[in-house]
C-alpha cells in the first residue's frame, strides 16, 4: 500500500526554516507544530542521542514558561536547517568528509 506523503499537505513556510516567520495575512494551520512537519526517520549515535537529551533538557529548564517545547526533535531541525545553509561548502565521500567541509 502506497503511502500518501504529506508533503502536498505541508505549509511551505516550514519547509523554508520559517516555522515562527508568518505574515498576518496567511492563515496558520491548526494544531501543534509537530502534526504540521513532515515524519522523517533517521540513526543516530548513542552519544548524538544523549548529548541531544541533555541539551534539549538544559535549554527546556531555563526558557520562560509557554511559548515552543524545546526538544531532542528541535535541536535536529535547527541542525539541518544550520547544514542546509551551508549545503553549498558540502564535498567529501564520506560523514567525517561532510561535516569536516561544512565546519571549517
């Protein structure tokens, strides 16, 4: 069974790192943040996890109350969104290539 994508049903200002960047003319979806990205599974190391969970935790405990939750899942957007500003400096054959390219 084919999987309908949700990407026709996405808000293209999320797709441009722009989730919090709305004009006052154009209408928010309803509900919360989450239900209106995409679903995309992806690896990662043990110590990524838990560095991740550590950072999301610290940041979670020290903002103001209300507003966004901070976590592991928002630290990774803001990661690809920092990587995909880069994606130009990008080269190698490899992950330790990839990240030396875009670091230096």
């Amino acid at each position: 069974m084919k999987r309908k994508s949700a990407r026709s049903n996405s808000d293209p200002q999320l797709s441009d790192g722009a989730a919090g960047a709305r004009s006052k003319d154009s209408k928010q979806p309803a509900g919360p943040l989450y239900m209106r990205l995409e679903r995309k599974e992806t690896r990662l190391r043990s110590d990524q996890y838990a560095r991740l969970t550590e950072y999301s935790r610290a940041l979670s405990r020290a903002k103001n109350e209300g507003g966004e939750r901070i976590t592991e899942n928002t630290l990774i957007r803001v990661a690809i969104d920092l990587l995909l500003e880069r994606a130009d400096k990008l080269q190698g054959s490899n992950e330790a290539e990839l990240r030396k390219s875009v670091s230096s």
